[in-house]
C-alpha cells in the first residue's frame, strides 16, 4: 500500500536530480501530505517524439475503455500488474515516474484504536522516483480527457517490513531509461529497493487529515 507521498522540492531539483532533463513546471505549492484523488508530479515520456515532461496527473487510475470514472485504483501490485485488465495496457505502454521526497506508512498497534504512522525516505534526504502507470479518460458526457496514475508496490524490504508488508516500487537511477521506455514488460525492476539506502522514522498522526499539509508532519514523534 502507499496512500500518502510528499512532493516539496522544488521541480527543477525532481527533474535535475532524477537526470531526466525534463522541463520545469512550477504548477502547484509544495506539498507535505500528498493524498489520493489530488494532483501528483509524474514524469512521462511521449515515445513518438522522445520528449519527456513533468506534469501533474490526478492520484487514482481511471482505465482508457471504462465507461465511467467508478473505482479508481491509487495502487497496482507488481505480481499481478501484466494481467490485470485494469492496468495491463498502462503497465505496457505507459509507464512513468513519480518523483518524491518521502512517502508514509502506518503501522497497527495491538491494542490501540489508532495506527502509528511513519515517514520513509533516503537516508541522505534527497528525492527519489518511484515506479508508476497513467493512462487517458475521456469523459462521457464532458468529452473531457483526464489523466490519472497509480502507484506500483512491492512486498516489503527489511526496513519497510517492520511496519508494513507493502511498500512503493522505488526505482534505481540506472533503471529509468528502460522504465519510461517501450520495453512491454521489465519484469525484472520490479523487486524491494536496497533497504539499507533508506530511512524511517514515526511522525505525527496529523498526517492522518489531508488537510494537514506543512513541513513539521516530517518532524519525528517522541
């Protein structure tokens, strides 16, 4: 499961730092608690022209032949992703990436009504990609094309295990090319990231609100 990321530097540093050379794109306010059916920073390729951009897809899959927008799926799951009707076409032709500081889990505590969560990033702080699908919607009534994306996940690493038996797809530097390529199905690059590059620590659960959105939701709980 991944249900909460955080998208708060600036996007020229998402696009330097994932060396993709995709252009700047300053369209919303950085964001500490970026939830579900909001707008997230991805980056994609059109595979016509080659040319890579850094735009904002609503957070909640919406497949290209629904005939309403109905569920819409924030996470996909890597071992069954090629298959699924709802995500096999994106996972083959329109893969992406999400670029992000830090992302959030929870973890349930026996006995208590609320969970812990806590926040994940690496250890050096610096924004990292992680491996998601868009795909287009036209609506029926509006004639309205909208883009949305979901998130890719994992079984858990070490670090991510203690808490959560889940964690987001996080994809290597060297892996980005073949990512946002035509390759049908790297089947391969859909493994745990190394644990030991990462962090985690517990926050708040004022992360728990949406409406909850500034810097100290990073600020480690006693």
């Amino acid at each position: 499961m991944c249900g909460r990321v955080v998208q708060a530097s600036d996007p020229t540093r998402f696009a330097i730092v994932d060396g993709l050379n995709v252009p700047d794109s300053r369209a919303k306010p950085p964001s500490y608690n970026v939830a579900p059916s909001q707008l997230l920073y991805v980056i994609r390729e059109n595979h016509d022209s080659g040319k890579r951009t850094l735009e904002l897809l609503r957070w909640g899959l919406i497949p290209h032949g629904c005939t309403d927008s109905g569920r819409k799926p924030i996470n996909a799951r890597a071992e069954s992703v090629a298959r699924l009707p709802t995500f096999r076409a994106a996972y083959a032709k329109r893969r992406c990436i999400i670029p992000v500081d830090c992302f959030f889990e929870w973890r349930a505590i026996k006995g208590a009504r609320t969970k812990q969560p806590f926040a994940i990033a690496m250890k050096d702080r610096t924004p990292f990609a992680l491996g998601g699908l868009w795909e287009n919607w036209r609506h029926p009534q509006s004639g309205e094309w909208i883009r949305t994306v979901a998130i890719i996940t994992v079984p858990s690493n070490e670090l991510v295990a203690q808490i959560h038996d889940r964690m987001p797809l996080i994809l290597p530097k060297v892996t980005y090319e073949r990512w946002l390529g035509l390759e049908p199905d790297p089947h391969d690059l859909l493994v745990p990231f190394p644990a030991e590059q990462m962090a985690m620590w517990p926050v708040s659960t004022r992360v728990n609100s949406p409406d909850n959105d500034d810097a100290s939701l990073l600020d480690p709980a006693a």
